[in-house]
C-alpha cells in the first residue's frame, strides 16, 4: 500500500502571514506516495492557506518545501515544471469558460508537455468516460452543473499525470444533491493510488477514505492521526470541541 | 430646409467630402496608435516593475484630468519648438489625440483584464501554464469580452474628438462646416449636414462593434 520510505512531499516548519496575521505558525509534514491526507480545521486555521503554499500559489515567509527529494522553495526554481507535477482542485471549479469541455483538459498538456494534440485529445477522452461527462466533450461548461464542473476540473488537473493531487475544500461550493458525485470521483482516485491531500468539511467522507488526518488550528498541526485514533481517540480538547461541533 | 441642405450640399458637397476624410484619417490614426499605445501601456502597468507602474499612474492621471483640447494646445506649441525636425499642424495634433486616447485605453484594458476572475489564473498557473501562455491563452481570451464594449465607446470618443482640429483648421467634419458657413452665411442646414455626418460614421462603427461582440458572446 503506503510506502513509508517514499516521501513524496517535505515540509520544514512552514510560516506564513498576510499583513499582520500569522497564518502558519510552523508547520511540519511528510506526506508519502499513495498517501490519502485529510485537512480538517475552523474556518481562518490555517488550512488552505497551508494546501495552496504546497504548489507556491501563495510562497511562505519561511521554511521549506521539498518536493519528489527537491526543494521549491528556493531562488531560482523554476516553479512550473513542479506544478505540472501537483494537481490542484478548487472551491470555485475554475473552469476555462472560453473553452470546450474537451480544450479545458488539453491546453495544458498540449502547450507544457508538448504532448500530441491527437494523444492529448485519446486521453482526454477517456477521462471524460471515467467521470462520466464524454457526452459533454464540445459543450462549453456554462452549460454544466456544478458537479460536473468539478468533475471537470478533476479530470482537467489528472490529464497533466500529477503526481499528488490537492483538493482545497472541493465540495463546499456545491449544491447538497451534486456533493455524492463529487466525493465518488475523489474516493476513486484515492482507491487507485493516487497521493491525494484533501482539505474539507466532510467529515464522514475524511473518515472514510483517509489514510491520515491532520486537524489544524491557529496556524499549527494540532493533532494527526489514522482517522480512528483522530475521530475516535481524540486527544487533544481542541479538536474534541471542533469534532463537537460538525455534523457528520 | 431639405431643400436647402440638398442645394448646399450639391454646391459644397466636395468641401464635405474632404471633410470626412480628414475626420476617417484623424479617427483612424487616433484609434489604431491610441490602442496600439495604451495596450503597451496596460502590459506595463501590470508588469511587476515599479517604477513603470507609477510612470504610468501619473501619465493616466494627467491625461485623463486635464482637457484635450488643452493637450492639443500644448503638442501645438510645444513639439514644434523642441523638436529637431518640420512636423505639421496635423502630425502635432494628431500626435496629441493619440497620447489623448492611449490614457483611456490603458484604462479600459488594464480594467478589463483585472476583471476576470483570480481563480483563473490559479487554475492555469496550478496546471504548471507559464505566465505568458496564462495570460495568452486564458486571461486575454475573457478579458477582450470585457474590453471591446467599453473601446467601442473610446473609439466614438476619439471620432467625435478629432473635431477639436476645427480650431486649428484642419480639415474634418466640423472645419468643412464652418467653410461652407462662411462662404454661404447659412448656419443651420450647414450644421445639420456635419451632424448627419457624424452620426452616419458613429452608427456605422458601434453596428460594427456590436457584429464583433455578439460573434464573442456567441459561446456564453
């Protein structure tokens, strides 16, 4: 399963603030290939902030990231050759709303990778099918629900053949009904190997699918553990009255 | 009245004619660096070099704030005085609509740009896209949606401003008025027929611009 001696993600003691408000107050990680990590926390812990400094959408004001046995975080890192290498699945979809379903999975890979238009398209394809929207190939995604937007996005970060994905709170845009749709997806990548870090509100599905949990607050890794010992042991009162106060 | 503009017209017709010429040539040139200036000015401004961003702040904030007709004034005077070389009236006022117009289309692409949704260019640029095939092929594609309603109305502007020549005798739509008014002492149907003029070239250009933006919405 989970092999231990694969870190595929270092972090060293990670800050970081925005204007006067420390974020991250130092926090330490390594996330191992094939690993399935749920991020849980209050609103304003620090979450988010800590999934999005992974690929350096926001760069940390100290400490280190190493990636695949490379740092990022240094000068001169040539950060798009990483990031090709870390999927990343948001809140909000972010679909390219000026292209088809099909040119939103392509245009990475066919304008960074290089990859053959007519490969990229084969492979596009067959993502589609797996998520169930090959239907909607030449549609445009305003004419997709939100689930399907999501699924989209999902597909669109797969094509690029990360190899971690980040999810930051990938359901919590969605309408209730569209959640299930959403959740199967990710629960089959997790099944299928994939190193996954996942920040979210779904208790029940972080129960389930997680190797690991990590429950931030104020800015540090308050407690982790297998989902058991977090849910079930709870150790710390902190997360005890944050489990107290979501609904499974 | 429709007589008389059918006289005018008929005697005076030439005098029009080169009128709209001098406005097309005015308004073209205007339209074609005024964009071509104040998109390189935008790129500047949202370049992450300070100094070029506070350049251009200052340059948006005089141009904008101060009359055109005192910019042209100023070219008027001045380029001819400093520069080593014979410009024409026109190249000198020409030169200060265009400075004029590039102020406005800074604006108007700088604000379309920033427009579109953060989230974009997160997506992009998680996917590992450079910058430049970021803004290429996912900022620029939204923003130009933003921006063309808002530089068809600049581009209005700029035909109605190319008037402001009529006080340096340049001829355009408006001089060809007060030629003909001074040569035939009648002031109205002279006027009118400038107008119709004027309204003919507006309406043709915002039909124009209004073709060009449903073909772009065509995927909304």
């Amino acid at each position: 399963m989970i092999d231990r001696t694969k870190k595929l993600i270092v972090v060293e003691d990670l800050h970081k603030s925005f204007g006067g408000l420390q974020v991250l107050r130092g926090v330490s990680q390594t996330i191992c290939e094939g690993e399935v990590v749920s991020i849980i926390g209050a609103s304003g812990s620090g979450k988010s902030t800590f999934l999005r400094c992974l690929n350096l959408l926001e760069t940390p004001d100290s400490g280190r990231i190493i990636f695949d046995g490379q740092e990022i975080t240094g000068k001169k890192v040539k950060i798009d050759a990483f990031r090709q290498q870390i999927g990343m699945v948001f809140q909000h979809f972010n679909v390219f709303p000026h292209l088809k379903v099909i040119d939103n999975i392509t245009l990475a890979p066919v304008l960074e990778k290089h990859i053959d238009k007519e490969q990229a398209r084969q492979t596009a394809e067959d993502l589609l099918r797996r998520v169930g929207l090959y239907d909607k190939r030449d549609e445009y995604p305003t004419r997709l629900s939100g689930g399907q937007k999501q699924r989209l996005a999902i597909v669109r970060a797969l094509a690029m053949e990360p190899k971690v994905i980040l999810f930051d709170e990938p359901t919590s845009a969605l309408d209730p009904e569209m959640v299930k749709e959403v959740l199967d997806v990710i629960g089959e990548l997790a099944r299928s190997g994939m190193t996954i870090l996942i920040v979210t509100h779904e208790m029940g599905f972080a129960k389930r699918v997680s190797d690991r949990v990590l429950f931030i607050d104020e800015g540090l890794i308050a407690e982790e553990g297998t989902p058991e010992e977090l849910f079930e042991h709870t150790k710390t009162e902190r997360c005890r009255d944050f489990l107290n106060k979501v609904l499974f | 009245m429709f007589q008389t503009i059918a006289a005018i017209w008929a005697k005076y017709g030439y005098v029009y004619i080169q009128g709209i010429w001098g406005t097309l040539y005015i308004a073209a040139v205007t339209v074609l660096f005024g964009t071509l200036l104040g998109t390189l000015l935008s790129f500047a401004r949202l370049s992450r070099f300070r100094i070029a961003q506070e350049a251009i702040r200052l340059y948006v904030w005089v141009l904008r704030g101060t009359p055109a007709l005192l910019q042209i004034y100023f070219f008027y005077f001045f380029l001819p005085k400093y520069l080593p070389f014979e410009l024409s009236d026109r190249t000198c006022i020409v030169m200060a609509l265009v400075v004029n117009a590039s102020a406005y289309v800074e604006e108007v692409i700088r604000a379309g740009i920033q427009a579109v949704d953060r989230g974009q260019t997160e997506a992009a640029r998680s996917l590992g896209m450079t910058a430049r095939h970021t803004m290429t092929r996912i900022i620029l594609p939204q923003a130009i949606k933003n921006i063309l309603p808002a530089l068809g109305n600049e581009f209005i502007v700029m035909i109605k401003e190319a008037s402001l020549a009529s006080i340096f005798v340049i001829m355009e739509v408006t001089t060809a008025f007060k030629t003909v008014q001074s040569a035939t002492f009648i002031t109205i149907p002279t006027l009118m027929i400038s107008g119709m003029i004027y309204l003919a070239m507006t309406t043709v250009l915002s039909g124009g611009m209004k073709l060009v933006e449903r073909r772009m919405r065509r995927n909304d």
